[in-house]
C-alpha cells in the first residue's frame, strides 16, 4: 500500500487531495473491520499511542480509542484536569515526558488554536489532531467525506451546503478546505455575525437565505452553535436562530430528492435542525460516527503500521 508520506494528520489545508483520498482508500478496508462479528486485527500490536483531550469528547475520544482496540494498539488516555498541567508543567514537558516511556503517537484536542502544530514541532511521536480551538479537526472532516464518498459514490461536482456557526466551527474549516481539494462546490449559510471574516480566501460561496442556499444541494451540513467559543450578542436568541436558519423539511424543499444530511453532533434537537430531519431517511448522522471508526484506524495504520518511506 501507497505510504502517507508525513509524520502527523494537523490539518486538511495542508494535505492534498491524494492523501485524502489514501485515507479514504484506506478507511473503506478498515470498516470490513468494524463489520466483523470478531472486530479484532494484530495490525499495531506493539505500538503505543496517548489519548491527550483538554476538552470534552464523546464520539472523537471514544472512536479513536476503539480505533486502536480494534487494530491490538496499546493506548493510555489522559485529561487535561488530570495531567501535571494543572501542576504548571507545560504541554511540551507533559508530551515529552510520556514520549520516553515509548508512546509512538499522541491524539490531542485543544482548547488553543495550534496547540497541535506547537506540539508537532516540539515531539519525534506522530501528532494527529483531534480539534484545536476554532483551527481545524481534520479527523471530522475526513469522516464527513468518507461519508459522502460511501452514500454517492463521488465527491467531485457535488454542492454541499454547511449550515449555522461557520465563523467558529473548525469542523467547517476541515470540511472546506478537504471538499474542496476533492472537487466539490462549498456554500455556507447562516447569520452574518456567524460567518468567517475570510470565507474569501475560504473560496466558499456565502447565501444568508438557507432556502436559497440549498436549492439543489447535494449534501446539507447542520453546524452545532458554538456557544462556549462565541461572544454574546451574536444572535438575538435560539428561537430565532431556529426559526430562520434551523433545518426542517419545509426550508429543503428545493434541494435534490436524494440528498443526505449531516450533522457533527453533539444535535441541539429543535434549533440547528429538527427530530424529523435528524431521524428521517435523508439522514447520515449514525453513518457518520461508523465511519469516524473506520477512517481513525485508517490514520493509525498510515502513520504507525502501513509501508514506510525510506
């Protein structure tokens, strides 16, 4: 198999559309993984990974832990309030500290943007981010497009609408950059004050009307609002961020009949989208968080266990 030619996964912007597509190679033989009744391969017997969350995590945290289950991976995992952190150690003392002790790759999320960078740079281990700030989570968005890629068949020509806090969301900037370089038409909707001040450089179209922005959309993505990263007074309240920009079958009526629907999790049920959308045959939220698995073991495997440049 085709080696992934970098010693860390910190962001989709700064990997190309061969890579990705790799990784989605790759995660399509690790899901005949999770699919066995025996989900157990020797792969990364003897390999040692640490799970590093400073912030709360369900479905990341617990589907990169599963991930190295699966594929016989030692692994140890950390919180932020029970490492020596909060003791005054610095990040960089914390990681080095348990690299010497033979961890070969540290999953970290963070509350600061480029926290994983830093940490890169700092650490001979693979670093593969699991969000940082409001940067990017690469992983979320390679799951999103195995998603897409598995229920269409493509990525390239689609047009894929995202929907809610873009401005804060760095699963929106994974997407973006990722779809993208994979050939789709990005469309961002929402309420101006939640929108990137360089969705420019984004090279994303921006429509405030959902209505309009999902006529003929392929894919539609409902964002969680951000509210623990967002300054108050962005929006007036969430009942009226839900009547005017919540899905519901009503507001994509005009996107096409077999459109899927997205959402990162964790759902506000009744604000960024509704029970029946959410439940509703459209829907890929399930198939997302399977598909998180299949493409974590896929990112361990490159970087710990697949062919080695030399």
């Amino acid at each position: 198999m085709q080696a992934l030619r970098r010693k860390d996964i910190l962001g989709l912007e700064e990997m190309s559309a061969e890579e990705i597509t790799l990784v989605l190679d790759t995660a399509r033989s690790m899901r005949e993984i999770i699919q066995r009744k025996i989900k157990k391969v020797p792969t990364l017997r003897g390999r040692t990974v640490l799970n590093l969350f400073y912030e709360p995590s369900t479905r990341t945290k617990a589907s990169f832990e599963l991930a190295q289950k699966y594929m016989s991976a030692d692994s140890v995992s950390v919180a932020g309030t029970s490492s020596s952190l909060v003791k005054g150690e610095t990040l960089k003392d914390t990681v080095r500290n348990v690299e010497v002790m033979g961890v070969e790759c540290v999953i970290m999320r963070h509350p600061v943007s480029g926290a994983a960078h830093y940490l890169a740079r700092s650490i001979e281990a693979s670093v593969i981010n699991a969000g940082d700030g409001m940067h990017e989570h690469p992983t979320q968005g390679l799951l999103d497009m195995f998603t897409i890629w598995e229920k269409k068949g493509r990525i390239e020509g689609l047009k894929v609408v995202i929907v809610g806090d873009v401005r804060h969301s760095r699963v929106a900037r994974s997407n973006i950059w990722g779809l993208k370089k994979m050939g789709a038409r990005v469309v961002i909707s929402g309420p101006p004050t939640l929108m990137p001040p360089d969705r420019a450089e984004l090279g994303v179209d921006y429509c405030p009307v959902v209505e309009e922005a999902v006529e003929g959309a392929d894919v539609i993505m409902a964002l969680r609002l951000q509210k623990e990263r967002q300054e108050s007074g962005l929006f007036p309240s969430l009942r009226e961020y839900a009547e005017l920009y919540g899905l519901n079958a009503r507001r994509l009526a005009g996107a096409n009949e077999d459109l899927l629907i997205m959402h990162p999790g964790p759902v506000n049920r009744g604000i960024e989208i509704s029970s029946e959308l959410a439940d509703g045959p459209h829907s890929v939220i399930l198939e997302q968080v399977t598909s998180g698995v299949a493409v974590r073991m896929a990112l361990l495997y490159l970087l710990l266990g697949g062919v080695k440049e030399e």
